[in-house]
C-alpha cells in the first residue's frame, strides 16, 4: 500500500436478510493477488440486484454475513499487489477506473475463459484466458465485498478506464445498468432502421436504453406502466415514442406500427426486437405482443417464478427467447466510450455513504433513474 494510505475505511454492511445496512469502520483490504488493485472508491450505483440479494432471494448469496454490496462503482487506483500483472500494471496510480461486479479472479482455464462460448457470440468475447462467464470467479458487491465502501480491491481484468470528461457518479451506474443495456441491444442483432421496444423505459436500465438505441440508429419504443418512470422516460430527447401499458393496448400500438410501416399483413407488423427488464408476467406479455413475426425478445430480467412463456409464440410465430446478463470486458469499454462520444448518461440522484439506508428508501418509491452513493458527499 502506498504511505499516505490509512489503514481504516468507513463501510456500509448488511449484517442479515432484510435489515438496514449499518455503518462502520473496518480494515481496508489489501491486494494479494497479482492482478489485484486497490482503489479509493468514488461513486458507487445502486441497482435492483443489491435489493434482490438483501432480501434473500438469490440463493448462496452473500456466502457469508457480515457483507458490503455494490456491484456498480468507480474510483481511483491506490496500490498494485507487491509483483503486479501485465493487467495491472497497465494502470497507473491515480488513473480513474471504472468497477463492474463481474468477474474477479476469474481461473483462466475453463470453457468461458478459454474462448470455446465467446467465439460464437461476440458480445461475451473477451481476451483468452478471461470471461466475465467464468463459473470459478468471484463478483463484488455478490460474492464477495463490493463498492459501498471507501476501499475496494479489485481485478485489473474486470476493469476499465474512464473516459476524461465522464464523472465517477456518471460512470458506476454504466457499470451493471449501462453495459448490460448496451449489450442487451447488441445482443438483439438490429439493423439501423429497425424497430426496437424497451419494456421498463423509465427504470435505470430502460432509460439509458432508450438513449444508447437511439444513437445506434434503431427506431424506438419505450413502454412502461407507472406515472414517475413514464414522466421520466419522456423526459429525455431520444426520439423514442413512449407508451404507457395502462393506456394503449399491446395489439393497438402494433396496429398503429403496421400503419407507419405501411404493412398489411398482420405478421409484418410491430417490432423487430424488445427488451425485457421488469420482473413483471405482464410486461413480459405485452413486449412479446408487440413482435412481429420472427421477431427478437431480449430477457434481461430473473423474477423469482420465472416467465411463462407462449409455445405458440416460439412455435406458429418463429419468436426468437434468449438472455442477456452482461457484456465482456471489451464491450463494457466499447460502451463507455459509446457514452462519452453519445453524450449519454444516466439520470442520477445523489447521496452520501452514511446515508445509504435513505437511497434503499427512496428506490421503493419507484422513480426511475438511477440512485448513487457519491464519496464526495458528506
């Protein structure tokens, strides 16, 4: 560790399920790996996943109690391991970094590391010797520690820089919601033209989705079901047209397409692809609804239930089903320099670490947007 480094952090720590995080005062890590790097932690977003794993619902996660959550943070490099990687000697002290959960210490040697799944999908493609799939490696913020602290260790392989004129609170919220949007879009394998729907557009995922399919050329349909997200989702100069679930029946916003589009046929009619982001049985409905034949649906969320999905939609219609959980390393930089070229950011509310119990407050209320712990604040 470098001399100027104190040998404390303040911490926020979930002790149990379902309890408030609590502040308090503990050792800062130290690297002990070779692509280990310290960080002093910046900002660090808070995403629906924090919430899922402090109520309880993903199973082995944290594996032990007590735990620091944020999968989603940026900072600034303090100190290497005593013999750094190549990895990690490519950052300099005091470079900014931004912080994904996925994957730390990754092994190297498995399927996903060794390139045999990325070659055939080049938004899982990494280096070989590194996936953010690897089933051996641990993920911050889940498995292990993550960004709600002052201090973090991280791995050189799972980060990236940050472009120069993107803050650190604009940056963590691209760390989960941003590149797995991004990549969620590239997933789909749209034309420019191409109609595309983003089901939940006012939320931290869908409103950046909104602006990132925008800039990728695509015509854009964003639809959600509740009046701040909606305000939200509107708010924004995407170009997107904006739907509201309650209002406007699935079927009526296809015909309506149809219409634009020109189309008779009723199976030519509606959009290429949707991306689905609430855990939600009714969005999942209204988004496949909204397909035309053919047609790409994009799952991005994991209610607990699971989706029923239609086999007459798989089946009579040729919709394509598949999943999307994040992006590669090299597509997590492609997406933030996407952003800094785009102008693209998230919609942030602020707060400081202490009061990290306020910012869980206020995601229930439902706003939209993104809610971030700013290291600034006092």
């Amino acid at each position: 560790m470098t001399t100027n480094t104190p040998k404390t952090m303040q911490a926020q720590l979930l002790s149990s399920y379902n309890t408030p995080y609590t502040l308090l005062t503990v050792p800062i890590p130290q690297p002990s790996h070779p692509h280990d790097i310290l960080i002093k932690v910046t900002a660090a977003s808070y995403c629906h996943t924090d919430l899922v794993l402090a109520s309880g619902q993903m199973p082995g996660l944290p594996p032990s109690f007590p735990h620091i959550g944020c999968h989603e943070f940026a900072g600034t490099v303090v100190s290497h391991f005593s013999s750094p990687s190549a990895q990690a000697r490519s950052f300099a002290i005091g470079d900014r970094v931004g912080v994904p959960g996925r994957a730390f210490h990754a092994c190297g040697s498995c399927f996903e590391c060794q390139g045999e799944a990325g070659s055939r999908d080049p938004v899982a493609r990494d280096d070989e010797g590194y996936s953010v799939h690897c089933v051996n490696a641990g993920n911050n913020g889940l498995s292990r520690d993550g960004g709600f602290a002052e201090y973090a260790v991280v791995d050189a392989r799972q980060i990236a820089p940050v472009p120069e004129d993107v803050s650190a609170v604009e940056a963590a919220p691209l760390m989960c919601a941003g590149v797995t949007i991004y990549a969620a879009l590239k997933r789909a394998r749209l034309e420019v033209g191409e109609r595309v729907g983003i089901m939940g557009a006012g939320g931290g995922l869908g409103h950046l989705g909104l602006q990132y399919a925008g800039k990728m050329g695509f015509r854009v349909l964003g639809v959600d079901a509740a009046d701040a997200p909606l305000k939200l989702a509107r708010s924004l100069e995407t170009g997107a047209r904006i739907v509201d679930a309650r209002a406007e029946k699935a079927t009526d916003v296809v015909q309506q397409i149809g219409a634009e589009d020109g189309k008779q046929d009723v199976g030519e009619m509606g959009l290429d692809a949707v991306i689905i982001l609430p855990e939600s049985q009714q969005a999942f409905d209204y988004g496949m609804t909204l397909l035309k034949t053919h047609g790409k649906c994009v799952v991005v969320s994991f209610p607990e239930k699971g989706f029923h999905i239609s086999s007459r939609d798989i089946v009579f219609r040729d919709i394509s089903i598949f999943g999307s959980l994040v992006g590669s390393n090299r597509m997590l930089r492609e997406m933030l320099n996407f952003s800094a070229e785009h102008g693209i950011r998230a919609l942030t509310k602020s707060f400081p670490l202490a009061k990290l119990n306020e910012l869980v407050e206020e995601y229930h209320k439902g706003g939209g947007g993104k809610l971030v712990i700013d290291l600034a604040l006092e």
